[in-house]
C-alpha cells in the first residue's frame, strides 16, 4: 500500500492499473506508438523534480569500460535523467546484453547498484561486478526436474 510508480510506458501504466493500491505516475512526453512509451524533454524534465526513488531500467547493451547502452538516443537521454535522480538503481538485462555495446551511452556502472539477469554471466562479469560491488541477481540453474520430498511418518 501506498508505493508510486512513475513510467513513461502507456503498456505498463495500463498494467498496473489492475492494482488499486498502486499510485502510478505517467510521464508526459512524446509518444511513440510503435513502443507504447513516452521520451523526449518534457518526460526528463519531469523526471528531474524526482528523487529519492529506486530505478528500473533496462539496456540494449553493456560493457564494462563504457557501461550501458541504448539502441535509440530518446531512451538514452531519458534513462540518463532516470539513473542521475535515483538514489538507487536497479538493472534488468538478458544474458544477451553482455558484452553487447550499443550506439548511445546510457551511464556507468557508478550509478547502479544490483543487476537483474536470466543466466550466470561469465567469471569475467561476476569479477567485475563485485570488484564495483554491485549485486548480481539471476535465478538458481535448474539441472532437471525437482525430486519430490519423502513424506514424514
């Protein structure tokens, strides 16, 4: 009860909806249709009247000398605002994001804090991330299906 959300995606919005407890906070911006989401001056300058927030974000591409990456500037900028008001960021990539650089900087791996994975990186990663002490989270590798616990007599 009582968490706001702030988005600038109208799918997401919609979604979270459902939930009466939920304050969800729209950005304004420009729309992009083919994308559901709103970018451009007006969303960041919304963003910067923010603080004190945890940021989710996600990116098309991460490196560990230049940091994340977007494929589109619109979302770099905005992301860029997002991540310098948080005061914690939280990153939600795939296994397909690592080592894959995209065309526009979103930050460096100064402003996050945890990142949110489907797979073990590799030792190269995991070194790097705690070396910058950020927590790494991805779910436990399954090796096939779950034994079934024996009954108590």
């Amino acid at each position: 009860h009582g968490l706001s959300v702030v988005v600038n995606s109208w799918r997401l919005a919609v979604e979270l909806g459902d939930a009466p407890e939920v304050n969800i906070i729209q950005l304004g911006g420009h729309y992009r249709q083919e994308r559901e989401d709103v970018v451009g001056p007006l969303a960041a300058q919304s963003v910067d009247q923010l603080r004190g927030y945890v940021a989710f974000i996600s990116a098309d591409g991460l490196s560990t000398d230049f940091g994340l990456w977007s494929n589109d500037v619109d979302t770099a900028y905005l992301y860029e605002h997002v991540v310098r008001n948080a005061r914690d960021t939280v990153l939600l990539v795939d296994h397909t994001k690592f080592q894959t650089p995209s065309l526009f900087r979103i930050c460096g791996w100064d402003h996050v804090s945890r990142v949110v994975t489907d797979r073990d990186p590799d030792g190269q990663w995991k070194e790097f991330f705690s070396g910058h002490g950020i927590s790494l989270i991805c779910p436990e590798t399954v090796t096939g299906p779950a034994e079934a616990v024996p009954e108590e007599r």
